[in-house]
C-alpha cells in the first residue's frame, strides 16, 4: 500500500481549522498554526484561554470536534515515538509506588513496547537522563518523596531519554524553584540548539524574551503567531489579555504600571 503524502513536512507543527469543544461550549476555536522545526516555542495565554487543550489535542489526548494536526507532515499517531511530552505536575499521581529511575525508565516502553522489560542499555539511558538533569544520586528514591522541582527535572529526563524530534511541555516551569528553571531552560535550549523543536506552554511574560524565540498568543483563537520580536507587542497582548497588559522588553519591564493579576499567573490546570 502506497505511503500517505506528507503535508507540510518543512513544519514541526502544522494546525489547520482545529476545534474542540467541551458540552457544547468550544475550548479552541478555528485555530491554525505552524511551528517550524528546531525552535523553542511559547504557547501564551490567559488562564482558561486552552493552552493545555491546545497540547492534549495535539497529541490525541482529547478529540476535537474539527480540524486536522500535522507532525513533520505526518498525522501524530504516526510520530508518537519521536514526541516526548511533560505534562503538568498536578495531572500527575505522585503517589503512585515507584522510583526515580523506573519513572525515567518509562519514558523507553513506547519504543520497547509494554511487555518487553528494560535492560542494561535503558538502564544506563536512564541514568543518563538523570545525570543531565542533575538528579542521578536520587535514582533509588521514591517519585512522591521528591519536591516540585525535583518531579519536574525527572519527568524531563523521562521526556529526554526518548530522543524526541519534538518537545511538548505543559507549564514546565510552574511552581518550581529558580535553580530548576534555570536548569530546565538550559537543558531546552540545547536540544533546540541540537535542532530539536520545543513547543511549551507557558504562563510568565517577563521571561519571554529570555526563553524562547518563537510566539503563539492564544485565547481561544490564535491572536498571532511568529517570532518573539515581532508577536510580543502592546496590541497583541491587550487583544490576548484584554485590560492593560505589561510589555517587557528582553526581559526587562517598559515604563508603565503593570496590570494587576498580569504575568505570572497562578499555578493550576486550565480545560
């Protein structure tokens, strides 16, 4: 049987037309969107704007009412294994009785398959992983025992140790500590500087600038989409946010007050 052509290979993220809708009341809305490959992008958004659904979508974790989804030109269930994906630490069951290192460990039996137990070499990919995140010596401990920033850094080398094309990330940096952000962003933009794409969610104006080089406004719709430079305006993010909304220029604030309940926002899943 003849291979189904690629559409729009040169992207890492292609999105045409693509709703989903929640009892009838629509999450995302006519939404288009391309990502080309080996950048680290935001997907920025009030809280309820569906930033995560955009992700879950994407991935097949929930199904949408129209539209179509494209990885490096192929439909995503075609590409699960070159995706890694971090999702946000409280969809997470952190009591569930296991190790750093067998949580690692996981993110191997998508290319493994489920009945076929790890050996040496995942092991040694694992550790790895850990090394690079900085949690090798917590290998042995339990997933629950573990602070925020320490969940996260090991849900990242499980993200890792699948050698994905493309990075997902749903709120990497909520409610970790600076030292693990600061990890975190470096640990990204290597694997961008390696060629890898990195499509995160993300809730901080201020450190826009700072962390990534491509931009999607979304709330509900997409209000702009391309690099930081240009989609990081005034008119942009009062059409995103509404209200008086801060504009931080590298990083760093412009003149003017900013608006109460603007940038960071609070840590907690959105639809």
């Amino acid at each position: 049987m003849a291979e189904t052509p690629l559409h729009e290979p040169g992207l890492a993220l292609h999105i045409e037309d693509l709703t989903v809708a929640y009892q009838g009341a629509p999450v995302l809305w006519d939404i288009d969107l391309d990502i080309p490959p080996g950048v680290m992008a935001a997907v920025v958004g009030p809280n309820g704007a569906g930033k995560s659904t955009l992700l879950k979508a994407v991935l097949g974790l929930v199904r949408p009412s129209a539209g179509h989804v494209y990885l490096l030109g192929r439909r995503p269930r075609r590409m699960l294994k070159r995706i890694g994906y971090v999702p946000q630490r409280s969809a997470v069951d952190w009591d569930f009785p296991t190790t750093v290192l067998d949580v690692v460990m996981m993110g191997r039996y998508g290319q493994l398959g489920w009945l076929r137990r790890p050996g040496r070499e995942t092991r040694e990919r694992a550790r790895a992983a850990l090394a690079q995140v900085g949690m090798e010596r917590l290998a042995g401990r339990q997933i629950g025992e573990l602070s925020g920033g320490q969940q996260q850094r090991v849900f990242l080398a499980r993200a890792m140790i699948q050698q994905p094309d493309i990075y997902f990330l749903d709120e990497p940096m909520a409610g970790v500590d600076a030292t693990t952000e600061r990890t975190v962003v470096d640990l990204l933009q290597r694997e961008r500087d390696a060629g890898k794409t990195v499509i995160a969610v993300h809730h901080d104006l201020q450190t826009v600038h700072d962390y990534f080089d491509w931009l999607a406004l979304l709330n509900v719709r997409i209000i702009a989409q391309g690099p930081v430079a240009e989609v990081y305006t005034p008119e942009n993010l009062h059409k995103a946010y509404g209200g008086q909304i801060p504009l931080f220029e590298g990083g760093r604030k412009a003149r003017g007050q900013r608006a109460a309940g603007a940038g960071r926002a609070p840590e907690g899943a959105e639809p």
